[in-house]
C-alpha cells in the first residue's frame, strides 16, 4: 500500500486572550481569512487509521459542531498525492511525515504547522538480508527499497552506525512497495528496506534476517498530522476541533474495552488485515496515546537534533526543496522558539498549542 514514499513528488513539484497570544508569538501574521468549512486528506497507514474511524463514527462532526464548523476527511489512496493537494491549496490539513512534511509542502514554500505529533514508528519499518550477516554484510550489495522514502534515510542512518555509506554499496534498487515481497521472493534481490506490513510478511520468509529497524532510531520517523500554518492561526476553532477529535480516538482506541476492540478492529479492516494485525502494527508504533506525552516529545530536546538529520539527509539527495543551497535552506521553529535552518524562511512549525490544551482538559 502506497505510504510514506514521495518520490512521485520529486516530479509532481519542478483565540481568544492567551491562545491567540500563544499562536501569534509561533506564527506569520494570518493572512488566510475566517471560515467555517475545513477539509483534512489522510492515507493507509497504522498510525494514521483514526482518521478515517473519527470521520466514519461521528466524532469528527460532534466535534466540528461543537465550535460551529464542518470538518471533512478525506482518505487518499495515493499518500503523496495527498500531500500534493494539501500544498496546492485543495485541503486545510494532511497526514505526513516530518520527513515528507519538510521536503515536500514545506520546501516548496507553504507555511505548515504539525498541529498533531500522533507517533514514531519504533520497529514498522526495517532493513532486512537474506540469510546470515550484519549491516557491514550490505557492503557491496544491491538494496531494494522504495528510494527516496523513508525506507531510504533508514538505510542511511543503518549504514552511517557501522561507518558505511550508500556508496559502499552495489546499489539502491529503485522497488515499488506494491512490488517489494514479490521482489524479495526471487534469486536476484539480496537485501530490503520497507515498512509494515510489509516487514511483518517478508520476516516470515524462512532466512530473512532483520539488520536495523526504526527502533533504532526511535523518535526520527514521526507521523503527524500538518495544517497550513495561516489558516490555524486564523480559525482557532479549527485545530480545537480536530485535536478534541483525535484524543477522544486515542482515548478510546487504547482502552481495553469492547468498544476500544471494536475501535481497533474498524480500523484494522480498513487497513486490510484484522484485530490482531492491526495491534502486531501498533506493537512497533509508539503512538502518543496521551496529549501530555505528545506535548514532552515535541519539546524534547532531541527533536531539533532529528530535524538538522532529516534535512543534511533530504539536500544530500537533492530534494530540499528546488534550488535549496544547504540543509539549512528550509527553517523549521520549535515550541520554545528556536529555530534550525534559516530563520528567515521558516516554513515548518511544531507549535504544541492545541495537544497541551488536550492535554489540560481545555478542549
């Protein structure tokens, strides 16, 4: 299933008081206007599921009609596309990852804030050989991988722990993830880097042997939910309503209820597996189930350190933005005001606002 891949991209793109304080100190001068209707696109990934469940039950409009506006969501087959869309204007909101969010919106020049830090995969994508061996074991063989995707800076952040690089590989083999387990079942390919639930199928291939996975690197391949920075700033009602939606699923999917099942299951179906896929997926997602626990991770010290590797790992590939001159092209802003990158083009905001308003029950 297509997730989390943007080299289509590449040719796709040549408040009140206190809380209105908060955002203006974060956030451009609004230039978007007050409006009422509000469209959020998402695709087919663990962590992303809620979506479509808070669209489908009803909690998205309960919400929505609680601060007097619609909220439509939007599931998008095609993950890239979906990003594409959000920075042509065609929705308020995306599903991405901080990865995608920086090379593709962001670099592309449209202000974007990560209204929701939902998780980090902790183990959904992996680096896996046939047979016997150890990351130094890639050293002059071909990898399959869907390139440029975050299969791609795995593999690079494997390779940089043993002191490899790609050069000191055969090769990367451009792989589509639809095509990835058929590759993997012939003589020719040695070596994947995918994501689940294709990882969890080729590990039951007898000989397949995890190298690296996300756990490695826990907390740099995150998933979020991103919004035009403009239109929060203009329609606080807006990331009001979408975060109180999205922590009543997380209240509710996390119970070990009937209801929380049934929550989970929905969602699993909608994936194209069942309960106990869906939960062997969450099992490797570290999903912030809890407002304060997003709210201390995205202040956390570590996540500017992730944002400077993200963006040295997007210029080194040449898709930092059109004409970027360094991976400091695009500024990425931080909760306590820091910014890595350029100050002057600030284009990527984790504004933890709304998720510490969850949290405080302020919803």
């Amino acid at each position: 299933m297509p997730h989390r891949d943007f080299t289509a991209a590449l040719r796709g793109l040549a408040f009140g008081g206190a809380l209105g304080a908060a955002l203006l100190s974060n956030a451009p001068a609004a230039l978007a206007q007050e409006k009422t209707e509000f469209r959020l696109a998402w695709s087919i990934y663990v962590g992303w599921m809620p979506w479509g469940y808070i669209e489908d039950s009803g909690i998205m409009d309960r919400w929505a009609e609680r601060y007097g506006i619609d909220v439509e969501i939007v599931q998008i087959n095609d993950y890239v596309e979906s990003i594409n869309q959000y920075a042509a204007g065609a929705f308020d909101g995306v599903s991405a990852t901080n990865m995608d969010t920086l090379s593709i919106p962001s670099g592309g020049g449209v202000d974007t804030t990560a209204l929701i830090v939902g998780d980090y995969s902790n183990g959904n994508d992996a680096v896996i050989l046939k047979g016997e061996g150890d990351l130094t074991s890639l050293a002059g063989k071909k990898v399959n991988l869907v390139e440029l995707s975050v299969s791609h800076y795995l593999l690079a952040r494997g390779l940089d722990s043993v002191g490899l690089s790609e050069r000191d590989l055969g090769g990367v083999v451009n792989t589509s993830d639809a095509d990835m387990i058929a590759a993997y079942a012939t003589d020719d390919v040695e070596a994947v880097v995918t994501w689940n639930p294709l990882v969890s199928a080729i590990l039951e291939t007898p000989g397949a042997n995890k190298l690296f996975d996300s756990s490695d690197i826990p907390g740099e391949i995150i998933d979020l939910l991103v919004v035009n920075t403009e239109t929060l700033a203009a329609n606080p009602a807006f990331g009001k309503a979408v975060t109180g939606a999205w922590y009543e699923a997380m209240a509710l999917m996390s119970s070990d209820t009937e209801e929380g099942r049934a929550a989970r299951t929905a969602m699993g179906e909608a994936s194209g597996t069942d309960l106990p896929g869906y939960d062997a997926q969450l099992a490797s997602t570290a999903m912030f189930y809890d407002p304060a626990e997003a709210v201390a991770f995205t202040q956390s010290a570590e996540l500017p350190r992730t944002m400077v590797e993200v963006a040295e790992f997007l210029f080194d590939k040449g898709i930092l933005g059109e004409g970027a001159p360094s991976a400091d092209f695009v500024g990425v802003a931080y909760p306590d005001g820091s910014v890595t990158g350029d100050p002057g083009n600030v284009k990527f905001r984790f504004d933890t606002t709304y998720m510490q308003m969850a949290a405080d029950g302020a919803l």
